[in-house]
C-alpha cells in the first residue's frame, strides 16, 4: 500500500498537482466573483443555489486544505516556532501590502467619485490600511459608486483573517508538541461551532446563502496539516481521491448539516490531487502566480465592471482579468513575493543565532 508520505517521497516532495491546483483555485475564485460583479447580489443568491452550487463551494475549503498540506511542511522544517511565524510573515504580508497601496493609491483616485482631496481626507480612505495588517476595510471612498454591486472594492479580503487564525492556531498547537493535538483541535472548533450555530439560529438543514463559514475554513486547514503529520500511515488513493471529491461536493450542497462533515472528505480529496505529478508547463515552472491572482482579481474586475456594461457580462469579466490580472500577478511574483521568499536564508541564520544564544545563556540544571 502506498502512503501519502510514499507518494511524496516519490515526487521528491515536490508534486505538481498542488501548483496546478493553487492556480485553477485561485481562477476558480475570480469566476466565483463575477457573478456578484456583473450582476449584483441578488444574482449571486441565485449563483448558490444553481447547478453551479456543489463546485463553488468546494473552492475556498481547498484553498484552506491545500495550505494547510503545505504549511504543515514548513512548521516541520523550522526550528523554532518564531521561524515558522516569520516564514508566513514575509509569504503574505509583503505582496498584500503592495496590493492595498495600488488600490488606495491608484485605482482608488482613478475610479473615485469625489474629488481627489476629498478622497484623500475621507476617514474610509485612512482606514482601508489597515488591510495592511488583516483588518478588513472593504471600502473605499465613492469608489465603484455605481458598479452592480457597488462600493466592494476587494470582496476577496474576508478570508485574510481565517488565514492568519490558521497560522496562529497552528504555532499554538506546535507548542504542545502532540501531533494528535492537531485533528483534536479540528474536531472540537467543529462540534463547537456546529453547537452555537444551532443554539443562536438553529437547526438549518442546507445552507445556501453563501461559501462555507470561516470557521470551516480554519477546520480545513487543521485536518490538511493532520493529514501531513500522519502523512506515513495514510494511504494514497486515486479512487479514494475521485470519492471523497463527490461525497464532499454532495455534502456541501444537498445533504442535511453535510458541511459539518465536509472537510474530512475535501482535506483527502485536495491532498490526493495535489499529490498526482503531471509535466511542468511555464505556468506553474518557478512561479507561483496564485496568490497575486487572488489578491488582485477583484479589484481588477470591479475596475472593468466601472468601465460600462461590455465588462459586465461575465464570461467576458473573467477573460478579461485573467489577462489583466496574470499581468499584475507575475509583477507581484517577481517584484514583491519571490525576493520577500529569497529573505528565507538570512532568517534561518538568524534562527541558527538565536539557537546559539539560547545554548550560551542556558543555566544547566543543578
């Protein structure tokens, strides 16, 4: 029987199924959003309860299963729990913080309907910052006034905080040094959701306003790291993979309470695709465009949307900023994301320093 961690070793650790998935993820989500772009919410309520259901919200719970996979990796890779936090650090936050600069500083002042001074001094202007920091400020001011779905500048932003409780959920359990600390906590934060959710609203069959909650989100990314840990007693199956993709595309959209039960089947079936290896294309060889993609796909089809209605169609929205975004994603790629990721060699000095320092001050025990 072939492992997980059988199939890793097997493509050096290096599968490209993850990178084709993150890409087609991060696609994925800019066609999800052009539905509520081009036409407004009340299409998007419709969009969730249309054909389409089932696959659209499989989407993000992936993109969490698939960090998680990944994450887990390099927490194992680190030292100490500070090197992990600082991988993730300079991972997200350099080409988030250039994304929120071109939006408040250019695209804003360009589709703004007030004047530039009174743009610059509005208080939504100030705070859209704080997107710097995980904060989520979706607005800016008079911005994409009169778009269908008006004023959203980056509707994206919502899970950027579900990452970084990901990331910080993660470092603490690391400290308790107990792998199976990790599916636990991912089974409690799940019963524990599903009981408050049915204690303030209660007993909702199916959802269908929406994605899968936040907190699901984070579930995703705990059994994703626990299917890293446990990587070398968990076997590898194409036809377990084909499975638990229906049974999680079922759970999310027709069975009664199934996105409670949603994220075993989506962490294996996330797993189990990201492991398959087909040829390297240009796309996915030494680049990773997924993350620009997803941090600027909605502002760039807002910024289209405000153009008038030949970009308000929606086949026509998503072509369009593929091509637009693959621009600023590879600008995101090469000018912000991959010389942040070439800091890694001196923060691994400086954990190796920091390891030296500890050993030096340490008092032996008596």
């Amino acid at each position: 029987m072939t492992t997980i961690g059988g199939r890793l070793l097997l493509v050096e650790n290096r599968p490209s199924g993850f990178d084709y998935m993150r890409l087609t993820l991060a696609i994925g989500v800019i066609a999800m959003h052009s539905v509520i772009v081009c036409y407004g919410l009340d299409a998007e309520m419709d969009f969730w309860k249309s054909a389409a259901r089932p696959f659209i919200r499989e989407i993000l719970p992936a993109f969490f299963a698939l960090s998680g996979f990944l994450v887990a990796g390099s927490l194992e890779r680190s030292k100490t729990i500070l090197m992990f936090l600082a991988l993730r650090v300079i991972r997200i936050f350099p080409a988030l913080s250039v994304e929120v600069l071109l939006s408040a500083l250019i695209i804003g002042p360009i589709f703004t309907a007030l004047s530039l001074s009174e743009y610059v001094s509005h208080p939504m202007f100030h705070k859209y910052f704080l997107n710097i920091v995980g904060d989520v400020q979706f607005h800016l001011p008079g911005v994409f006034a009169s778009n269908p779905f008006p004023g959203v500048v980056n509707g994206q932003m919502w899970t950027v905080p579900y990452e970084l409780y990901c990331y910080l959920t993660l470092a603490a359990l690391a400290c308790v040094r107990r792998k199976w600390a990790v599916p636990v906590a991912a089974v409690l934060i799940s019963v524990m959701y599903a009981v408050y959710k049915v204690k303030t609203i209660g007993f909702v069959p199916v959802e269908v306003r929406g994605p899968i909650p936040g907190v699901l989100l984070l579930v995703c990314f705990l059994l994703g790291v626990a299917t890293y840990l446990y990587r070398d007693v968990l076997p590898f199956s194409r036809v377990g993979t084909a499975i638990c993709l229906l049974a999680s595309m079922a759970l999310l959209s027709v069975v009664p309470y199934g996105e409670y039960f949603a994220p075993w089947p989506i962490v294996y079936a996330t797993v189990g695709i990201g492991l398959l290896n087909p040829k390297r294309t240009v796309v996915v060889d030494g680049a990773d465009y997924s993350y620009g993609l997803f941090l600027y796909g909605y502002p760039i089809q807002q910024a289209l949307a405000a153009t008038g209605p030949w970009a308000q169609v929606w086949y026509i929205n998503i072509l369009a900023t593929l091509v637009v975004g693959i621009v600023f994603a590879m600008f995101s790629w090469r000018v912000v994301e991959k010389p942040a990721l070439n800091l890694r060699p001196l923060l691994r000095r400086l954990e190796d320093r920091y390891l030296a320092y500890r050993k030096a001050v340490a008092v032996p025990a008596r």
